[in-house]
C-alpha cells in the first residue's frame, strides 16, 4: 500500500467537518479547522483506517496517557466504536458518522477530530484519500464575551499541526504494514 506523502489542504465542501465552521462570522474567524489527507493504493473502509490511526504507534503514546487520566481506550473499545454499539472512546463521543465519515467531540466539546475515506474516481487501480481534520471551537473570552481560541492554542498552533500530520503519517505507515506492503 504505496503513499504519494501527506498534504495539508481545503477542507472539502459538504463534509461532516465543513459543517462545523459557525454562520456567525466573529465565531468562524475564531474556530480553528485543519485537514490532512494522503493518497493511498488500494480500497479502504473508514472502518479499516480509523483503525490504524488509533492502533498507530504515535497514537498508542497518547492512548497510554488517556489510560493514566482513567480514560480507557483499549483495542477492545475501538473495535466497540467502530462495529458495535459504542458511541465513545476515551476521551470522544460520535458526533457524527456516514459510511465514509466520523466526527469525535471531546468531553469538553472544545475539539474534535475528523475522518474520511473517499475513493479515487479517475484511477486505472483502486485507490483511496485518506483525510484526518481537527476543529478547535472558540469560546467566549471571560472579558469581552467575544468568541476567542485563547492564547495558549495560538502558542500551541505549530505543534498542534506537526503532531496532525504526524498522527496520518503513522496511520499510512501503519495501513502499509497491515496491508503486507511495508512500513
């Protein structure tokens, strides 16, 4: 399961995650959303892929941590999320979810994460876009009540960006080495 790389991009129109940019103008200058994707060889369930993504080896470090915050993620949990009848893993809940896309809140409602598998029309051999987003909703600034990231997520902007990418990159490696293709 060869990768053409990771890109960070639009966020495409008509998603689960476009949607959640507010009509509210000051709101929706204030909310933060980011989308990577990746174009991998192959036919991938969303199933499939969020699955490497949570089992991916970056992904494990932070699972380890959540587990020490008592927010449990095991293996079996991801599986109840994605066939079963859970709607949460550590800390999300489903928001929303279509056969090609899931949107996670946190407990905090104050993030979410994104995915989405969308096959590739015009290949001659099956292939499939791979996209991980993450959305920071802006709340009220306890002095001006205007919708505001805060400071400490602007700080954090570079990191928060590199660690995204990062998380899809592992998730590629990580659908590679399952599919016997390497990683």
């Amino acid at each position: 399961m060869r990768t053409s790389g990771v890109t960070r991009g639009e966020i495409p129109a008509s998603t689960l995650i476009a949607a959640c940019l507010p009509a509210d103008p000051d709101a929706r200058a204030q909310t933060h959303l980011d989308c990577f994707s990746s174009e991998l060889d192959g036919t991938l369930s969303l199933e499939t892929y969020v699955q490497a993504f949570y089992t991916s080896w970056l992904f494990r470090a932070e699972r380890f941590v959540l587990n020490r915050l008592k927010l449990p993620s095991t293996d079996d949990d991801l599986q109840n999320l994605l066939y079963g009848d859970r709607r949460s893993f550590a800390a999300w809940t489903i928001e929303q979810r279509t056969d090609t896309e899931l949107l996670m809140c946190d407990v905090a409602r104050k993030t979410k994460s994104w995915f989405m598998v969308e096959p590739v029309a015009d290949s001659s051999t099956a292939r499939t876009v791979v996209y991980f987003g993450t959305v920071v909703v802006a709340t009220p600034h306890r002095q001006t009540g205007k919708p505001d990231l805060g400071a400490v997520f602007r700080v954090f902007m570079p990191a928060h960006l590199l660690y995204g990418r990062s998380l899809l990159v592992t998730a590629c490696s990580r659908l590679r080495k399952l599919s016997g293709q390497g990683g």
